[in-house]
C-alpha cells in the first residue's frame, strides 16, 4: 500500500507543477505574482526530485511507472475522444 500511495502522490506532485506551468502562461489574465508562480513551480520540482530518489530506493522503476500511468491516462484520453467524437474548442 505504501508503494501505491508513493506513486499517487508523484502523480499529483507532477500535476500540481502542470498546473502552475500552465498559470505562468496566463498570468497576465490572472493578476497573479510571476515571481511566486516560478518559486511555486521550483519548489514543486525540487519536492518531485527529492520525492523519486527518496521512492526509488525502495521501488527501483517508480519513474518507468508514473510514465506508463500518464500514457496510458493520455492514450485512453485520445480513444475516449475518437469513440464520443468529442472535439475540444480553444477558448477565448
């Protein structure tokens, strides 16, 4: 259980950072502090370094994986929107 819990957390730590990477990018809009956005996203990686060398020591692929877990995550996406012929508009 401890391997599992491991893992999700990674998984969480690395959406976290997607999420700020993708603030940076409307920060604009957002009115947001650019300085504390980049401190968040350094800080989220250094947590996501210290996270995979810590796990990796007890569960030698974690990195193979995450990876595997956001493929197939992204491959289900693809055919889940190919089989409901979903179409994802840009917004404006």
């Amino acid at each position: 259980m401890t391997e599992i819990a491991a893992i999700g957390s990674i998984s969480i730590l690395f959406i976290h950072a997607l999420v700020h990477i993708g603030h940076l990018l409307k920060i604009k809009q957002s009115g947001a502090s650019k300085t504390l956005v980049i401190l968040a996203i350094l800080t989220i990686g250094i947590a996501i370094v210290l996270a995979l060398s810590y796990t990796s020591k007890h569960i030698p692929h974690v990195g193979y994986f995450i990876a595997g877990g956001f493929v197939l995550a992204f491959l289900l996406e693809i055919a889940l929107r190919l089989v409901t012929k979903r179409v994802v508009l840009k917004q404006t």
